[in-house]
C-alpha cells in the first residue's frame, strides 16, 4: 500500500530575495563579541607606493626569502600582548599574494604552527576557534604574547595582505583600558594610552599613526 504524506502551506518559501540580510545577520552574530570579549586583529599589507598611516601597511614588496610579522592594529606592535586571566581564539585567516607564503603562528616566542599558502587570495573563517592560550595555560594565570609571521617563499618580491582575526576572552579579570603603541616610522613606543586612541603623532618624529579601536562587546550596543 502507498501512502502519500499530504504536503502542507502553499509552495516553498522563496528566500532569494532576503539573501544579502540572512547573510549580513549570520556574519554579525558570529562575530559580535559579547561583554566580555573583544576582537584582535592582526594584519601586514606589503604593497609598492602604498600611502598609509596604518603601521602595519608597508609601502614595500615583501622580499623574496624575506620574514616579515604581522602587527596588533591597535597597537602597532608586532607581538599581541595578552594579559593574565585572557584566552585568545582565532576567528579568521584571509590572505592574498602574488608568491607563496608561509604563515608562522608563536605563543611566548615558541612556534606553534604554520601554514603553506600559495599565491592567490582567500578567506578562512569557518570552524576556526582553535585558542591559543588555553592548552598550555588553562587557568590563564599568566600573561603571554602571540605573534604571527609570513615569509615568502618565492622567487620575487610579494604583493601581500595577511590578516589573522581573534576573539579575546576575559576570565573573571578587569576589563583592559590602555594600551602600548609603537610608531611606524621611528618604532618609538609610548605607554599607557587610552585603549580607544585612533590617531596619534610620534612625540620623537611627528608622523602621523593611526590604530584600530576594537571594544569590548557591550560597547557595540
Ligand atoms: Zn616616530
């Protein structure tokens, strides 16, 4: 005997037009960090004539053979500072360049894993959670530092932008307000900066610096 289930409402939904909202929502959900989290961001841009006063924007090719490391876009360094009572997880990778790079992943200074990319651009945002901080240190009862850096492996110069993005968790410790930042042009480092300076101009050298301000969550809204 065959039995036919009664199908049920009229026609399949048709969510074609709301395409670009289901999307834009997923993707804020995802990365929207909640009240106790902010994001990190670290990136390197090597590009000919480049104007910019973003420190981790070089106006150069990335050598062949050359090792080069990311910067903390709040900061301008190039190792990100995590505090005691923090956990950091990696979100995304994007890349594009024009040789084949190697991408080198440091916790405290000791490598902790690479990876091959060869020359075309792409985005990696999918499952990443991996942290950083927790399997050597799962109470967080240390400070560390993270760094990240690429070398390229071909034969000429790279066009190149690498972007690693992380979420960074307090556990039950104070909310950061300050912060280090380092000049561009003379690596002058001044100290204890409000965590929300964007624009700065180097004390020793007058150029012009500008930073990424990333909040914690409930300063979204
Ligand atoms: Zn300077």
């Amino acid at each position: 005997m065959v039995k036919t289930i009664p199908s049920l409402g009229t026609g399949r939904p048709d969510y074609s037009a709301n395409i670009n909202n289901i999307i834009r929502g997923r993707i804020i959900k995802d990365y929207q960090p909640l009240y106790y989290e902010k994001m990190k961001i670290l990136a390197l841009t090597n590009e000919p004539g480049a104007v910019s006063a973003y420190p981790w924007v070089s106006n150069t090719l990335l050598s062949p053979g050359a090792t080069a490391s990311l910067v903390d876009t709040e900061t301008g360094l190039t190792e990100m500072l995590i505090p005691r009572g923090y956990d950091i997880k990696i979100t995304n990778i994007y890349f594009s360049s024009t040789q084949p790079i190697q991408k080198y992943s440091y916790v405290d200074g000791e490598l902790i894993g690479t990876a091959h990319n060869v020359d075309f651009g792409f985005l990696q945002s999918q499952e990443l959670g991996i942290s950083f901080i927790l399997p050597s240190d799962p109470y967080f009862q240390k400070s560390h530092v993270v760094s990240v850096k690429v070398k390229n492996l071909g034969d000429e110069g790279s066009r190149t932008t690498v972007i690693f993005q992380f979420i960074m968790r307090r556990v039950g410790s104070p909310e950061i307000t300050t912060k280090d930042i380092r000049c561009k042009n003379c690596g002058y480092i001044k100290k204890n900066v409000p965590l929300s300076l964007t624009r700065w101009k180097c004390d020793k050298c007058g150029t012009l610096n500008k930073y990424y301000y990333l909040p914690f969550g409930d300063n979204y809204g």
